[in-house]
C-alpha cells in the first residue's frame, strides 16, 4: 500500500455540514420566531450563508479570531433587518450550536469508506472547526470509533492551510509527508494546506468544473466512495 495513513476533514467530507446546519437553523428560525424579523426563512439564510463563508475565510487566513468569527456571523442577518440585540443574537447562537452537533447526517458513502479503509489504514480527522463541536459531530455521525486520533486547529493553534497544523499531525503520527494522504472538501484549506506540508491530496467535489479549473491535486473525486478505487 502508498500510504500508511489517512488524515480526513469532518465537515462536508464526512459529516454533511450543510444538511446538517441547513435543518438546525429551519429549527432555531422557528423557535426564535424569526418569521417577525425576516420576510422568510429563505431570506435569513440567504443574508447569513454568504457572509458566514467570507468570516470562515477569514478565519481560515488567521485574519480573525474565533470569538470575531462568531459574532461577525451571526450578528449580521440580524443588522441586515435592522435587530441590534446583542443579548437575542447570542442566545439564538448559543442555542443554535448546542443544537447542530446532535445532527447525524453523514455525506454519502462516508460510511462505507470508513468501513473500508478502518481494517486497511489508521484514520486521523484534521479539522479547523471548534473543539466544543467536532467530537459531537463524530459521535452523532456514529463515526468516532474509525479513527485513531483528532487533530483540531482550535487545540493546535494554527489553522489549516497553514503547513505548520499538517507537521504538528506528522510528527504526533511519527509519519513523513510521503506516508499519509488528506481526503477533504475545501481546496483552499485541505488540498492547499496539506499541498504546502509535501503530503498528497484527494480533492473532493461535486463540481466537476474544478478538475478542469487550474485547482491541482493528486487525486480528482466527485463522490466519496470512489476512494476505494484509489486507495
């Protein structure tokens, strides 16, 4: 076998971070009765999911810190609507992430990879989400008993693409660049990152554009079960 281990991304790679967020909002949006401040539940997410994804950018650059992200994020549908309540924005937050991580969507074959690869390789999550989240995610999911290690960056301290969260990982592992492969979703932060650190990538995308785009990568899938054909 190429490699000795495989490091994973969780969100969106495994756990189906926009189902899964996607439904704890329709549920949050009811509770909050939020029908009086936006004309639709379509309206507050298309206020909050662009601007949510620049924040994480920003985030993922190191530009911000994680206490910024959050109230960046969440406050601005609420400003957008004129709302200015710190106390009912951090509430409806606060509720919001205790719901999220209860949810067990799992992208599809994410089972059936993890079935497959367990017995063959040691399995590790490299993530950028938040320690209080990620462990929930996984046990919700079902999905923490397949790996033998996570490495969070709210732990390490540096963010992925930073090369350096990818040697922290190595070096706990006892593994060379050459030895592993990164399985992730996100091309600016697990397949760049992970490209920095000298260590092979499996792009995952539903967009098939992006093997013809420029955007580089060892491997090309656009469904998770295929890694069965390349590992």
């Amino acid at each position: 076998m190429k490699y000795k281990a495989i490091l994973f991304d969780l969100d969106d790679t495994l756990w189906d971070c926009d189902a899964n967020v996607l439904d704890s909002f329709k549920e949050v949006f009811k509770e909050f009765n939020l029908e009086n401040y936006f004309n639709s539940f379509e309206h507050f997410y298309e206020l909050y999911q662009p601007f949510n994804q620049e924040c994480w950018h920003a985030y993922s650059r190191g530009e911000i810190d994680k206490d910024t992200l959050n109230h960046r994020r969440f406050n601005h549908p609420f400003r957008e609507v004129g709302l200015n309540d710190e106390l009912f924005v951090t509430h409806f937050m606060e509720t919001y992430f205790k719901l999220v991580p209860t949810k067990p969507k799992l992208v599809s074959g994410a089972l059936e990879v993890l079935e497959y690869l367990y017995p063959k390789y040691p399995l590790y999550i490299v993530s950028n989400g938040f320690t209080e989240m990620q462990y929930l995610k996984m046990k919700s999911g079902g999905i923490e008993k397949y790996f033998s290690g996570v490495f969070l960056s709210d732990e390490i301290g540096v963010n992925k693409p930073d090369k350096r969260i990818f040697e922290h990982v190595l070096r706990e592992i006892h593994m060379s660049p050459s030895e592993v492969v990164m399985v992730g979703d996100n091309y600016n932060t697990d397949i760049i990152g992970a490209m920095n650190a000298g260590i092979d990538q499996i792009y995952l995308s539903d967009n098939e554009v992006d093997e013809s785009s420029g955007k580089k990568s060892t491997y090309f899938l656009v469904k998770l079960k295929d890694i069965v054909n390349i590992i």
